[in-house]
C-alpha cells in the first residue's frame, strides 16, 4: 500500500503562470539537461513564489502534486 502524503499541494501543481509559460516550465522541468537552480531563477524571474526545494522535490517525484495525480 502507498504511503498518503499530508498537507498542501505542491506549488508546482498549479503554478500561477500565464499559460505559455506553464508549457515551458512543463517541458523544462521534463528535461533532464536543464538545471533545477536555472528553473527556480527563471520561476523567480516570472515573478512566482515557489522555493528552490518545491523545484528539487518535484524533479524527484516526491512531492504532494504526484501523489494525487
């Protein structure tokens, strides 16, 4: 059985984005090659307010948002 993770979603689920933007941050953070850090500099950019480990936690799979997917 699955261990349930509690508490918030991931910011990274449902991150406030104009929609071209989400599609690029989909495909970067599907992408090997690009670094976590130059993904949370670009999410700082956009003016997003999501943490460097939120980023790192996700890459891993081992966030909230993957649980519930």
């Amino acid at each position: 059985m699955e261990r349930v993770r509690k508490g918030p979603r991931c910011t990274l689920y449902e991150p406030r984005l104009a929609p071209k933007d989400v599609e690029q941050l989909r495909a970067a953070l599907q992408a090997p090659e690009v670094a976590t850090a130059s993904i949370w500099r670009w999410l700082e950019k956009k003016g997003a307010d999501i943490g460097l480990d939120a980023v790192k936690r996700h890459r891993r799979r081992e966030c909230h948002c993957r649980r519930e997917a």
